[in-house]
C-alpha cells in the first residue's frame, strides 16, 4: 500500500472521463490533486468537486514552453499522472495527416514533454512516481486505429525503457493500458465495444494499480488476453484474423 496522505499529484488530462474520475479518487485518500487540461472552465468545475485539497494549471500538451511553464507552476510534486489523449477513429485507406500528427503530437509527444518537465526535479531528489496511459490497442496493429494505436505503442516502449533506466533510483514508473472507456472519445466509434467501461469502474482500476508495486496493469482483464496472446501469435495468423 501505498502512502497518499498530504502526497502532491499532477494528473494531465483530467478534465473529463478517466482523468476526471482518477482525481476524485486520489482526493478522497487524501492526495493534494493539481489538475491540468485545456478546458479551464471543466477544471474548475472539477477543483471544486473535489473533497481534499485541489487546484488546476490550465495546459496544452501540445505547447512545449506551456508544459514547462506549468510545471514550474505546479513546483515540488510526488507524483505525475499522463493522461490527455486525442481520438479519431480511422484506416489507412482514409488518410487525414492532420489529425494523425495530432494523435501522435498530443498522445505520445505530449507524454514525452511532461515527462521531460518532471523527470529532472525528481532525479534531483531521487523521489517521484511517474504513471503513463497506454492503451490495449498499443500491443499490435489493429484495423481503423492509424495514428492512435501508434502513439500509444510509442508510450507503451517509453515506459518500459524508463523503468529500465530508473532501476536504482527511487523513482516509480507505472504503465496502465485501458481497453474501451466510455468518454468522448469512444462516442465517435460507430462499431460495437466489447467490455466497454465507465470511467468511474475503470478509474478504480487505475488507483488499484496505483496503489500496487507493479509495473503494468491491463484491463479489463479478459480482454487484455486476446492482445497479450497476438503478441505471440505469427504474423500470417495475426493478419489472417482481419482479412
């Protein structure tokens, strides 16, 4: 079990769905929450739903000067929490570049940029608790997921390298990799989402792992195994499956 009491948390991407009902759940235990989005009217709706000690820095991910800023802002914390991500759902066949650089900018890039603003301070004391979203569509290329599936495969490698190069320090780095979450996100999907969740369920499982001393956690559970297994699966067969 982790210690949350008086504990300082940045959750980036917190104004809505997953983020939102994570912040809630880490103000109940006690955790000072600070919680960055671009929506400035949605975080301060959000501060002043939460039980425990609260603020917000307003950011957009996509801005490397304003992530740096914000962090300068937000000072000290125990730990960080990327959650911000951009979703379109599209095939290769109906290629849109914008919103493909937008996918990979926001999801991956903007993961790389907080990490960038955080990583230092929490060297310098060797203290820190980093926590990045993946997505169960990282693990292998899936139909209609061009742009998504990539930048989550991309932060998915970065958290393993960096749980690597922190091994001997006393920095934490924790991977979540979350199937279906009903948001606005998923609203734009026109097809059938198999153990769909509400933010609230999948946000518990998020702290749940939080509260863990493991790296990786897959959910929901039963069909995480379907990804995990591709993995092993030879291309022929994997390909085969979506033909």
């Amino acid at each position: 079990m982790r210690e949350w009491q008086g504990k300082r948390y940045w959750l980036i991407g917190a104004s809505e769905g997953l983020g939102r009902a994570l912040a809630h759940a880490l103000s109940r235990v006690g955790t000072e929450v600070i919680v960055s989005a671009r929506d400035e009217e949605r975080l301060q709706d959000l501060v002043a739903e939460l039980p425990g000690k609260a603020s917000y820095v307003p950011l957009d991910v996509s801005d490397l000067e304003a992530v740096q800023k914000a962090a300068d802002e937000v000072g000290q914390i125990d730990g960080m929490v990327f959650l911000a991500g951009v979703y379109w759902p599209m095939k290769a066949t109906e290629w849109d570049a914008e919103k493909i650089e937008s996918m990979v900018d926001v999801n991956f890039t903007g993961t790389v940029r907080a990490v960038g603003a955080v990583l230092p301070k929490m060297i310098e004391h060797n203290h820190g608790h980093i926590v990045l979203t993946g997505s169960l569509s990282g693990f292998r290329g899936l139909p209609g997921a061009i742009g998504y599936g990539a930048s989550k495969a991309g932060i998915m490698y970065l958290a393993e390298s960096m749980k690597i190069d922190l091994k001997k320090t006393d920095i934490e780095v924790q991977l979540v990799n979350p199937g279906f979450i009903k948001t606005r996100l998923t609203d734009k999907n026109d097809f059938k989402m198999p153990f769909i969740m509400e933010p609230d369920e999948a946000a518990k499982l998020f702290f749940e792992h939080m509260n863990s001393d493991r790296f990786k956690r897959n959910f929901p559970t039963v069909f995480s195994w379907f990804f995990r297994l591709s993995q092993f699966l030879p291309d022929w067969i994997y390909f085969r499956l979506f033909k």
